[in-house]
C-alpha cells in the first residue's frame, strides 16, 4: 500500500518546521569556502535547518506550505540532499529516522481514516525557538469518529 502525498506533507512539514531547527554542533576538519566566506580549520559551526527550509534560492514558494512540490523528485530525509536534512546527515545523522518516519506516518494515516476533524479558532502557525521548535499556541483539534459499524476497521 503506498500513501505517497502522505509521505510528501511529512516531508513537507518536516522542510518547514524541522524538530531541531539547529543541528548539533559541527567542527571544521579542514579549511574550506561557502559562497565567499572562508571557514578555517577546527570552527564551531551551527547548521540552521529552519533557515534552510526557508531559503527563496532553494525552495520554490519556501513559505508556503505544498506538499506537491515533493512529487516526482526523489529528496529524502536521510541526508543524501543537502538542502533537506531534517534529521542531519552522515555520523552525526540521527539514529531513529527510519523507526521515527514509519510510526509519524502511520499514526498519522490512521488518525486521518478513523476520524473526522474540526479545528477550534483560528490556527496560528507562530512558533517558538528554543532547542526545539514548539508552537507559540495550541492547536485545538477536535476528532470525532468516522467509521460506522457498516465499515470494517
């Protein structure tokens, strides 16, 4: 069973609001160039994910949320494009991203099958900066059960 577009708003949600917006702390092995500054050998970096997903040069529309964008282009999570790391990449890659990704999108399908959802208030979308990126307001989701007893579960 393939739930492709689902897999594309995960994606897409981790592109906009990746859980560690600033990846654990790099150091420079060698002297190298990024665009034109020099970063000379044993420089503490921070790698700023938010800021990625974000960028205008990168990211057709970065501001707005469209999981389309990840259809028929093969990015993946996993650290292979640079440009998408929501879980950082090579050593330093997060350990859980297959076990993590397999259970946020089943949750997610199965919370989307079994209920229908209505939303309290406006949604507001701000958020919080810290080690993690955490809403600045709740979201008030409402569920309310879909299936009835003429549908098998």
């Amino acid at each position: 069973m393939s739930f492709h577009y689902l897999q594309c708003a995960v994606k897409e949600t981790l592109r906009l609001h990746p859980p560690d917006p600033l990846l654990i702390l790099h150091e420079s092995m060698e002297g190298c160039s990024v665009g034109e500054y020099f970063i000379p050998p044993k420089t503490r970096l921070f790698v700023n994910l938010w800021a990625i997903g974000r960028d205008e040069s990168l990211w057709e529309d970065a501001h707005q949320f469209n999981p389309e964008r990840f259809i028929g282009i093969n990015k993946d999570v996993r650290g292979y494009d640079f440009d998408f790391t929501p879980f950082g990449a090579g050593r330093r890659g997060c350990p859980g991203i297959s076990m993590g990704l397999s259970i946020c999108e089943f949750a997610l399908a199965q919370l989307v099958h079994y209920f229908d959802w209505t939303v309290e208030g406006e949604v507001d979308m701000a958020e919080e900066f810290g080690i993690t990126v955490t809403r600045k307001h709740p979201l008030f989701a409402c569920p309310k059960w879909r299936l009835t007893s003429e549908y098998p579960s």
